[in-house]
C-alpha cells in the first residue's frame, strides 16, 4: 500500500454573510464603471485591487485528501473441459498458468485470482459463466484484466464485452486448426419392424477455408447395424445426406457412421456418431379361428379388441358338418368363411394365428391345416386353446397341423380331466419371462388365481412347461402350458379352455390379460421375453449386462469390446436364478458389443458431452467479438517458443488505460489507480497575510497612477 497527498477540491466559506458580500461586490462594480466611464488611468489595477479583496472575503480553501492506493486484481480462467484434454492442450495450459502466477507474484500493485471451468456436462464449456463467478466479488474498479486459458470452444459467449477491462485468451496450440465430424441431423427415436427408417447425416469439414468443398473429394460414410458387416458410402463433405437403415426386429437397433478421417485434423473422437432406433410392430394382425360358440369366445375377442395396436380378423365356426339341419347356408352364415384367402392367399400377412377349440371336422381342408404347419416352421406364430375337441376324435393332433403342436392329448379315451385346481407356476416357469413375477403368484407360496375345472392331459410332449396344474395326491404336476420353438417360428398349446373364468373374476379372477399378451409377444420373438438373451445397455457412462437363461448353469464371463476394438473380460454376478447381471464403466462414444460365445449384445453410447465433442478444434474464432470488445488480444501458446525462450505465457506488463494491451510476446494489465481515502485537510487558498498587502499595494498603485 502507498500513501500520497493530493487536491481533491477548492470550496469557499465566505467571511461576510452572501448578500452583504454581493453588495459590496455591486459597489465595486459601479466604481469601476464609473472610473472607466471618465476615462481613469488606474481603473485595471483597482479592478485588480477589487478583484482580490473579493476573492479574499470569499474565502477559498484548498481542500487535501491523503489516499491509500489498492492493489489492482486479475483473473486467470482455467479452462478445464473434456476437449482441453486433446494432445498437449492441457499440458501446455498447466504451464501457461504455472508462468502467468508467477510473473503476478512479482508485479507490485497486483493480486492475480484464478477460477478453473470444469466439464459441465451437455452444457459445454460454460467459460464465461466461470468468469461472472470469479467477477462476483472483485470490484470493477480494480479489475486489471481477464487472462482465459483455453482452446477457444465456448458455449455461452454474451453478445455485450463481458468486462471494461482486456480480454486476454491464450489458446494452447500453434494456429488454426482443422477437424472433421460426422453429425446426425435427423434420425427418427423408433421404426416399423419391417420397413425402413431414414437418417439425414452431414460430414463436415471445420476450419478448412471452403468448408465441405476444400477437402477437393468425397468422404467415405461407413454405417454399421448391430455388428453386421458395414457397408460405405461416398459423400462429399457439407451435403446432407440420407442413409436408409432397415428394421427386422423390435427392441433396440443399434447404427453406427462413421468417417475416414481428415488430414491433420486435431481429433477422430467425433468421426464416429451412434444411433438407437426402437423397433416397434406398426399393428398386430391376428386371426382368431373359434371352433363352436363357448363361454370363453367372448372373452378372447374382447382381450384382442381393447388393444388398439392389434388388428383383429375372427371367424366362429358356427354350425359342424356334422349337425347338418339342412338350412340353406345364406340363411345361416353372416358372410362366407374366406378359407383359400385366410389359409393360402393370405396367411403370411399374420402375425399370429389363434385357434380357440378348433376341431378338425373338415371345416378346413387338410392342404389348409398344412399351410399353417408350414408357416409357423418358416417364422410364424401359433397359439393354440385346447378344450373337449382335443380329446376327441376330431382332435387337430390327428391333422397334419400336429407337427407343429407341443402335444397330443394322452391315449386311451382319458385324456379329458375334469376337476376343480388352480394353475401354478412350474420351476422352469418361474425363470421364464412369460410367467416370471406373473401378478398373484409367489415363489413359495400358493397363488392367488381362481381355479380351472377342465384340462387336457398330454402325450409326447415337447417345448417348454411353464404352466402346470396340481394332481390328487401330490405327484407330477399335470402340463398346462407349455411353448416350443419350431423352424424359425414358434407355437404355443394351451391345454384348457377355462382361462376365460379369470376374466369374468370367478373364484378371484386371474391375470389372463397380461398372460396372454406375454405369449403372443413371447410368440411375436420380442426381446424383452426371450427365455435365453443377453442384453445390455449403457446409461451415464456405465454399461449394464443381463444375461438371461432357464438353464441351472453357472454364469459364464462375458467378452466386452470396445468402439476402438479393444476386448475385456467381464464376469456377471447372479441376481436371481436364471439371471445374472454384470457392470463396467462405458465412457468411450460408440457401439460396445458383448458376447457370451454364443449371442452377441449391443448398446450405444454416445458422447458424455456431445456439446463439447461437437468441434474439437483450438481456434480463435469464436472468442474475436469479446477480444476485440475489449481491447484485449489472443495467442498461441504453442507458437511462442522462439519468442520467449520456453517459458510456455507471454510476458505480464503493467499499462495505463487506453494505451495499448498486448504487443509481440506481452499482454497488459491496466493500472487501475483506485484508492480509498484516509485523510482531509483544507487551508486557505488566499492567506490574510498575503491578501492585505496585495490589496493596498494595487490600491496604491491605482491611486499613483492616477494621479501622475
């Protein structure tokens, strides 16, 4: 701190009241009008003699301050973001800091704050939100200046200069610099299982004089679909273009673009882009085939039709053949059965086929039992409800549809049962998705559900159990449900017609709504209840595996690879049985694949601040306007060898407001001049000892000069 004296003010304090002072001050002007009227010789020294004695009476004091000078403060803003971490950006920085603190420690006058801007997530580098937190509580009239330590991509620069004071930026790299990316204008969150979604992606060159065009040819855009072999395209920088991706399956499809890089661009980290796109069926279209009317007809129709994303085609078979009454068909039928465009024309086109007590009493011809056989085989689905008529002679297990079927009914004429028990969930029930945590049920306790009157009691069964009823005297659980994998399709037997009692809520009801939606989309191969999968996902940086088995096996260690190729071992820990899951961290952008030598997973992750990977360039651009605003200056820092001998900052220097900020190898940090004041004092400006002898000497002199 310095201390000094200095003139703050000049007041007066009168020695006679203001309006005798005026008086007097009236008389003096009417006498030297009076002498200048005849012409006097001495009226300038009596206009001098008047002059001081009214000053004198008036009383002027000099007024004194003593001041204690303040410090002047400087910012240093760290920049301390994910893209400052490219190359030797952050090195350099350390070092540009290292050398500016030091110089302010030996500038008297000078206190030097430093604040750091860390990742802020996908806000991007928040600079000049660090800065407003460092100016918070440092006085505007002892700010020296801002030093900004970074490589130039900020996200929230105002449109007005942050500050009255320079603006320095020092940019941790040689010059301008180029970099290419890959961006996704346009992709849609979810597509139609079975058509085709579009993709408007751009590659940009940034930072080339003619952006998109300099780089003189086309880029190569390679796209990858869940680990399938990638296919390329050619597109010239800075045209939209659109990359038609096809949906085969629901759940999540995983794309991967990326682009050959550019040469020299400082980063490939945004060379590559990731996208997930849910695969969704547009509308599930069923056929319901219902044998003779039943209670339970109803229900099934009602079930499918309160779902507004099925499409629902159903036909009753009202009248067997053989309970011919000879009433002509057009009194009988509400409209024709369309067999040959449902069974032969048609029947691809569904997503599902229900057969609900359907017998086989040449209602359809065997060729049309067969095509069902065969489309289930080449991918179809097939559930099928199984009452009286299975037992009977007329059971679709004596059809050519019983290649397709999980079961027979049991030999002997027994295979109809008929007595009171509630279904259970079987062991290997409990593991599968179908009935895993099937709302009323509990493993180790008895359900809840209302009890079933009638089932079926199977023979050369096949497929899955995940349903069974209990039988007198506790042995075997008799089979109700179980599901099977056909060809490239898939079948579901449901060995009783009295699923509709849980509808209607005898007994407690049941969840026949969600057991039912979970066959046709266990049947519909959707991957949420696949029985044997593995799955991953990654959310915030953390990449999450389940595997999922009906198998007692031990939990095998999964191979986890990486978007840059490199494998790693991963080892899931059980959950439940039938379900493990295992964790890792997942930062890289990109597609990860998981796989278990047998199935392989797939999850994207984008980047952890796609803001600030967007442009991984270090460039002086985008700060200009707030450099210019200020009067402050931008440099390289990686440039500035030659000129300052590796000291890795320009040179501190202190200078005067609206004088120059920065030259070659320097930046300046103004003298602000505040102060605060200790100290007043006031002394007369005209002192009596002085003013009385001037008085009557310029008196004396007007007198003798007039009268010479």
């Amino acid at each position: 701190m310095r201390m000094e004296q200095a003139i703050a003010a000049i007041r007066f304090e009168p020695a006679l009241p203001l309006w005798l002072l005026a008086a007097l001050a009236a008389l003096c002007l009417v006498a030297l009008v009076l002498a200048a009227f005849l012409r006097a010789r001495g009226t300038p020294w009596r206009f001098l003699a008047f002059a001081v004695l009214l000053l004198w009476l008036s009383g002027p004091r000099v007024v004194e301050e003593t001041r204690e000078g303040l410090p002047d403060i400087a910012l240093l803003v760290v920049d301390e973001s994910a893209s400052m971490q490219v190359g030797t950006r952050a090195a350099l920085a350390e070092r540009a800091r290292a050398r500016i603190e030091a110089q302010a420690r030996d500038l008297p006058g000078l206190e030097l704050r430093t604040v750091t801007v860390p990742e802020a997530g996908s806000e991007g580098t928040r600079l000049f939100a660090g800065i407003e937190r460092g100016l918070a509580d440092i006085p505007r009239s002892r700010l020296a200046g801002i030093i900004a330590i970074t490589d130039g991509q900020a996200h929230d620069i105002p449109e007005s200069p942050v500050a009255d004071a320079p603006l320095h930026v020092l940019i941790p790299a040689k010059a301008e610099e180029v970099d290419r990316r890959v961006r996704v204008v346009e992709a849609p969150g979810y597509g139609i299982v079975g058509k085709t979604v579009t993709l408007k992606v751009v590659v940009e060159d940034l930072g080339l004089p003619n952006r998109g065009l300099s780089a003189g040819r086309a880029a190569r855009l390679t796209i990858r679909r869940d680990g399938e072999p990638p296919r390329t395209e050619e597109t010239p920088p800075g045209v939209e273009r659109e990359v038609e991706i096809p949906i085969t399956r629901g759940g999540p499809t995983v794309v991967e673009l990326s682009v050959d890089p550019l040469q020299g661009e400082v980063s490939h980290a945004n060379n590559r882009a990731v996208v997930s796109i849910n695969g969704v069926r547009d509308r599930l279209r069923v056929l319901l085939v219902s044998g003779e009317p039943h209670p339970g007809e109803r229900t099934w129709r009602r079930l499918l039709k309160a779902d507004p994303a099925v499409d629902l085609v159903h036909f009753t078979i009202l009248r067997p053949p053989e309970k011919d009454d000879m009433t002509p068909l057009n009194e009988l039928a509400l409209i024709a059965f369309p067999v040959r465009e449902l069974f032969q024309v048609k029947i691809k086109e569904f997503d599902l086929i229900i057969l609900d007590r359907f017998a086989n009493r040449s209602t359809l011809p065997p060729v049309y039992l067969r095509n069902i056989a065969d489309y289930v085989r080449e991918g179809g689905a097939l559930l099928m409800s199984a009452g009286p008529e299975f037992a009977s002679a007329f059971s679709l297990a004596a059809s050519p549809l019983a290649t397709v079927l999980p079961a027979r009914p049991a030999p002997g004429g027994n295979a109809l049962v008929e007595d009171a028990f509630r279904p259970e969930v079987t062991a290997l029930g409990a593991r599968h998705p179908v009935t895993e945590n099937l709302p009323g049920w509990k493993a180790g306790a008895p359900p809840s559900w209302g009890r079933w009157y009638r089932r079926i009691e199977p023979a050369n069964l096949r497929g899955d159990v995940i349903l069974a009823a209990p039988t007198p005297g506790g042995g075997e659980p008799a089979p109700l449900l179980t599901l099977e994998h056909i060809g490239e399709g898939r079948a579901a037997l449901l060995l009783s017609d009295h699923i509709w009692l849980w509808s209607r809520g005898h007994d407690g009801g049941g969840p026949q709504g969600e057991l039912l939606r979970r066959i046709a989309h266990w049947l519909m191969k959707e991957p949420e209840l696949e029985e044997t999968a593995l799955l991953a996902r990654i959310e915030r940086g953390q990449l999450t595996v389940e595997r999922r088995t009906t198998e007692d096996a031990p939990p095998l260690p999964l191979t986890v690879t990486d978007p840059d190729g490199a494998a790693s071992r991963l080892a899931p820990e059980p959950v439940r049985p039938g379900r493990s899951v295992g964790t890792m961290p997942a930062a890289a952008p990109g597609v990860w694949s998981v796989s278990d030598g047998v199935r392989t997973a797939y999850a994207a992750a984008g980047a952890a601040n796609p803001v600030e990977m967007a442009d991984m360039r270090a460039t002086a651009t985008l700060l200009a306007p707030q450099v210019k605003a200020t009067g402050g200056s931008a440099q390289w820092l990686d440039g500035m060898a030659p000129i300052l001998a590796n000291s890795g900052a320009p040179n501190l220097r202190r200078t005067e407001p609206n004088r120059e900020a920065s030259g070659t190898g320097w930046i300046g940090l103004q003298r602000r001049h505040d102060h605060v004041v200790t100290g007043i004092s006031a002394s007369p400006l005209l002192p009596s000892w002085l003013a009385l002898p001037l008085i009557l000497g310029l008196a004396l002199l007007a007198w003798r000069r007039e009268g010479a």
